[in-house]
C-alpha cells in the first residue's frame, strides 16, 4: 500500500511525463538542463557556483532515482537498474558537459593592455 507522499510524488511525475510531448528520456534532459542552468544562475557569484549547480542536480537525480526504485521494489518486487542507470545518463549529460566547457564559454579573459 502507497503512503500520501507516494501517492503525491507518484501523480506528480505522472503529470509532469503527460503534460509534455516527447519522451521520458526527453523529459530527464530537459529538467536535467533546466534546473543546472537555474541553479548556475542563482550561485554565479559564488567561486564554485557551477561545481555546486551540479551537485544539486546530482543530488536531486539521486533522489529521484531512489524514490523510483523504492517505488518499483515495492510493485514489483525488483528494481530496473538499466532504466535507472539510462535515467541518470540522460539528466546528468548536459550539466555535465557544461561543466566542463563553463570556463570558456563564460569566463572571458582579461583584457590584456600591449
């Protein structure tokens, strides 16, 4: 039996997958990219702003991803890891990749007098 705050984040996700057109895949890059930028946004002042904003979005797919398989365990009595590893792939892939190009992209050198 679904406790309320299963039942809520159950119909939550569910809203969020059938309010939106493209895949659950889709959906993971989306909200993956989207709460990295916002994220980013809010701590650009900090000194390790992005680093954090990565973080957050870790820490929010590991808890998701948790949820899912304490979720699917308690269906179905097992736990997809492939899904849940492709889940993780997909939201993480562009923060990732931002990460590691953040600095050229946004962090202009001096400029340099002759």
């Amino acid at each position: 039996m679904e406790s309320l705050v299963q039942f809520t984040l159950i119909r939550l996700k569910e809203w969020m997958k059938d309010s939106v057109w493209f895949s659950d895949g889709m959906l993971h890059l989306n909200i993956g990219l989207a709460l990295f930028l916002i994220a980013a946004l809010l701590l650009r002042r900090k000194p390790r702003g992005v680093l954090i904003a990565w973080t957050i979005v870790l820490v929010l797919q590991t808890l998701n991803e948790t949820f899912d398989a304490w979720v699917g365990y308690g269906r179905s009595g097992r736990v997809d890891w492939i899904e849940m590893g492709k889940d993780f792939v997909a939201t993480m892939f562009w923060p990732t990749v931002l990460l590691m190009i953040w600095k050229r992209l946004f962090c202009l050198p001096p400029d340099t007098k002759p």
